[in-house]
C-alpha cells in the first residue's frame, strides 16, 4: 500500500538555496490562497534559480517526473514567502530536490520533487554529473532514491463501479520550452 513520505529535513551543512518573493494576484484562487499550479511554478522557478546560481555545468537538462506537496497552512495573497531548496538524496540518473516554502504568518507547504537528469537532444536520461554530485552530496547526506511512480499504486482502476472520468484539453500555454506539458499544468486539474 502506498503511504507519503516523510520530508526530509532541511540540512544544517551543505547546498540550501533560498529566496524570497511576494504571492502575486495570478498565483492566488478567488480567496486568496495560493494555488497549487502556481505553487508547482515556484518550484520550478526556485530549482532553475539554484542551478544558475549554482553554476551547474547542465542547468537545462532536467525533467520532473513526480512532485509531491505536503500543505500544512497555504500562504495568501500579498504575502511575503521565503523559498528554500536542497537535495534530498539522489540516484544514478535522477536527484530528489526538497523545497520548503514559509511565511512569518504560519504558512507551509514542503514538497519533494524528482527531478530526471536528460539529454536534451535525446530527451533520454544521462548520469547525474561529478560537478552537480560534489555540490549536493553533504546536503542529501548521501541519500539514494529510486525514481519509481510511488502515487497511484493503491488507487482503485479507472474502470471500477462508480469511477468517473472528465476530459480535459491541453492548451498551447501549457507547453514549454522543452516541448512537453509543463508540470505546473498537472496540477490546475487538481484545483478544478
């Protein structure tokens, strides 16, 4: 059965990037919480912002294949947010990063993304480089993962007795720049 996992904490030594950035109006659902498309954009926004900022020798050559998202208070609009990632352990070809977003009024949502190192002309995985292992080793304390699916396997099958489906379109805004559907898109379904 499948159960969440538990986040790893954020590392006392080594790699943790942070910055901070103020929740927008087109972040925010008709309440004033942050969205969870909108949170996924901050994920992704702060792991290209460390890669730049850690001059990584590869900062394009990376595809998220699961994110998963722990809200314990959700921060609301005009708020103030600090954003903080690390590596949370890595694999052969893939690294975990953890992201923790927070503000000075209680809000928290921590998430672990898996993130799969690619070759951009192949869009086929390669291994994790020397430079990017040396940068994030003491902060994953040498953690390995596996970059297996883990939501979904206890779920009943699509097909079961009152199971219901709904179509949704994918939009030309919900490609980027890698030619595939973006991963924040996944999660506006979920705000529907």
């Amino acid at each position: 059965m499948w159960q969440p996992a538990n986040p790893v904490e954020m590392p006392s030594d080594g790699r943790v990037f942070g910055t901070e950035r103020r929740v927008r109006l087109g972040d925010v659902t008709p309440k004033g919480r942050l969205r969870l498309d909108a949170t996924a954009r901050y994920l992704q926004d702060i792991a290209n912002d460390d890669a730049v900022d850690g001059a990584y020798s590869d900062i394009h050559g990376w595809v998220v294949r699961r994110t998963e998202m722990w809200v314990h208070q959700f921060p609301l609009y005009m708020t103030d947010v600090s954003v903080k990632t690390w590596c949370g352990g890595y694999g052969s070809h893939w690294a975990e990063r953890r992201t923790t977003i927070t503000s000075s009024d209680g809000a928290r949502i921590e998430s672990a993304a898996l993130w799969v190192h690619v070759d951009m002309q192949t869009m086929k995985p390669t291994p994790l480089p020397e430079d990017f292992l040396s940068m994030v080793h003491i902060a994953s304390a040498g953690r390995k993962i596996r970059s297996s699916f883990l939501i979904g396997k206890s779920l009943p099958p699509l097909d079961a007795p009152g199971a219901t489906s709904e179509a949704w379109p994918v939009r030309f805004a919900d490609m980027d720049a890698v030619g595939h559907m973006n991963n924040a898109s996944y999660w506006i379904a979920l705000e529907e």
